[in-house]
C-alpha cells in the first residue's frame, strides 16, 4: 500500500529542505517506499479537516490503509520499523538508534527551535541584538557535546539509521546561521548526510513542489 | 536483570518530581519493573565516567547489562516495547501511541522548555517582563491545540500508554506557571496521571532521595 504524506504547498523556507515533510521524505526513500504527497495551504492546515488528522495543524502526515499518523519523528520511526535499512537488526544497537532519535528532537533542536523563534518571531523586538548571543550558547552548548560523542566517527553509533537521519535533519537548520561551521566533524558529518542518494532525491521532490507554486505572498511563514 | 538508572543526587526541583528520572522511574513502576537508581552529583555529571553514558551530561540513564542507553524518551519506549502495559498490541494503537510520545518531547515540550529558559536564565534579564508574555502564547498556542484533540476523553488514544505518560510529565512543568490552570481538562488529565498508583510511587522514590540529601547548594540548578 502506498502511503500518502502532506507537505506545504507552499513552503516558508522556499524549497531549502528545511520543512519537516523532507524528514519523512528522506526515511522513506532511504527504504525505497514509494509515497504520494498531499499539498496543504497555510489556511487549511488550520480547518477541522487537517486538524483531524495532525491535532497540531502541521504537515507532515502520514496515511496508510486505516493508519494516520503525525509527528515527523514517530512517522520515520513508523517507517524505520516497517522497513529494512533505517534500524540496525541487533536489539541493543537497534535501542542506541532510538535514543539517538529522541535525542535529535528532544536534547538538540529545542534550543535551535529557540534560536529559530529568537530571529523569526522577535527579530524586531529591541532585546533581539543583546539576547541572541545568548541563544546561541544554549546551542552551541549541545554542539559541543554532539561535536564531542561524534569524535572522528562517520555516524553516531556504527551504521546509519534514523537517528543520523533526525540529528542531521535537525542540525540541517542551523546551516544558515553560520554556527554549524563552527565544528568541523558535525559539518561533514551533516554534508554525510546531504551525500546520500536517498536524501537527494527527498530533496529534490520538495524542491520541486515549491517550483512548481508562483511564489506568491508567504504567509504565516512565521508560525511554521 | 534489575536495571540500574541515574537520577540527581540533588535535584535542582527539591523532590516536586520535574527531574526527568520521574519519567522514566514512573514507566518502571507501570510495568512492575524493580530498579536501582544511582545518584550522580552536578561536578559528576560533567566528567567522562558519565559522559560516556550519557554525552549530554544529563540525567537519567539507564544500564542493563550490556546496553546503556540515555534520553527519557528513548529510556521510557524501551521499557514499553520489552514489557506489557504501556503500548497497545493493536499495530496501528501502538503507532499512535508511540505518536504521542515524539509529540510530547517535540512539539508540546519546546516551548515549555523555552519558557522555563525565560525564567530560570533570563529572569534577571530587563527584557525579561516584556518578554514572558510572548513565550507564554507560545505554550498556550500548543496547549489550545492539545487541550481541543484531548477534549472530554481520560486518556489521548485509547487507554493510557507511554504517550499520555510522556505529555503528562511534560505538562507537570507548567504546575507552577500557572498556565495549566487555564484549562480544566488538561489540568484533569494531568491530575489522571498523577493518581496513578504507578506515578506515586515514582513521584515518593525520587523526593525520598530528596529528603535524604542535606540541602546545601544547589548549584548548577539553573543548567540542569
């Protein structure tokens, strides 16, 4: 059964790969799942219809038969399961690349998520020059740590599995911010990722969707 | 095998049960796993010994024979899939159980987590009470969501799982914020999860540790 996901018909991020549809994208490709996609419009993400499906009226979902899910992590996570390639096979290192799952959405983005409010939604607000510098430690506080764990290895523990897939999704965020080229082992470590063939072509397929779209006016860019 | 966690050797809560070995000492009692808790101090916490555990410096972690693991999420589902009690059977409950879990951590704790940055590292800051009012929406924004998709029911899916288990103790951090309060039926789900045998039982292990410890200095309280 092919599922079907939802991305933004619109993307804020203007097709960089950064909305969390590529995530989903990215894991089911790297299993060779074929998928359709679904596209939402800002205004409808927030009506009863989507709201049913992601109480938080985000994209991305995930329908299959009977099945709806959301949640970018638990949705890979669906697919890591159901799939060989994503999860290695022996119980211990299978339960390493979870934790390494929960700890990309759980331990390093909150405080990149903190930093994605600080310029988007209080960029204009006259504490934004004084308190950013602060942010930025929190982050780089979990980078230096990661930076650390990661040492000289290519993945987190032994092969890759969705807990690379999370962490370099994750750390995919702070490109533009120039701090990820403050450590050399998590920037290749990310390009590793951006490397696979299975995240080209994710890529690729959202890029192609806001090419697709005139890029009219983006709203609600901000709350996305 | 009786597993053996990691929990504050004072926790920077005074025992109210915010530290995240609540969690996971919680998920133990639901399932009648017996367990030993080592306690770490701040200093230790920091050191290689227990950064090879656990490269965040955080608490808990969990060690069962050859398998170490971190990240409370990650700790809670391990315990759920290897024992009964915290996930349906049922392939597609279990999924949307699971769904809960990532949700919790991902999308309900970020901005509690930036909230309480707000108020334990910036609250001498002079932006601080201009501030706060916006990092409060922000929790509210997730809590209208959560609070409509919970609507009259006990538990998020179902019967109670991990998922309930993980947003109910992400939601405990709001208790003092007051926030919570707000909304009648998620302050009943939480209090749902409090009543649990299972949950008093976690809640008295961790504030007895508390209550053994002279309470000298807590310092580092505000980086934990």
């Amino acid at each position: 059964m092919i599922p079907t996901i939802t991305a933004f018909e619109q993307s804020p991020d203007r097709g960089m790969g950064l909305a969390r549809d590529t995530r989903v994208r990215w894991a089911l490709e790297e299993v060779g799942q074929s998928y359709e996609v679904r596209l939402v419009s800002f205004r409808a993400m927030k009506e009863p219809a989507h709201l049913a499906l992601h109480p938080f009226g985000q994209i991305p979902t995930y329908e299959e038969g009977d099945l709806a899910l959301f949640e970018t992590g638990a949705i890979v996570f669906h697919i890591a399961e159901r799939h060989a390639g994503l999860l290695p096979d022996d119980a211990n290192a299978r339960a390493r690349a979870i934790t390494w799952m929960f700890a990309a959405v759980n331990t390093v983005e909150p405080p990149i998520l903190e930093l994605g409010n600080a310029k988007l939604l209080e960029g204009d607000r006259p504490w934004n020059r004084e308190r950013l510098p602060l942010v930025e430690e929190r982050v780089r506080n979990r980078l230096n740590q990661l930076s650390a764990r990661l040492g000289n290895a290519d993945w987190l523990d032994g092969t890759f599995s969705a807990g690379d897939l999370m962490m370099v999704s994750v750390l995919l965020r702070l490109k533009s911010s120039g701090i990820l080229g403050e450590y050399p082992n998590l920037s290749a470590y990310v390009a590793r990722g951006e490397a696979r063939p299975a995240y080209r072509r994710a890529f690729d397929a959202q890029l192609a969707v806001f090419k697709s779209k005139p890029p009219g006016r983006l709203e609600g860019a901000a709350n996305n």
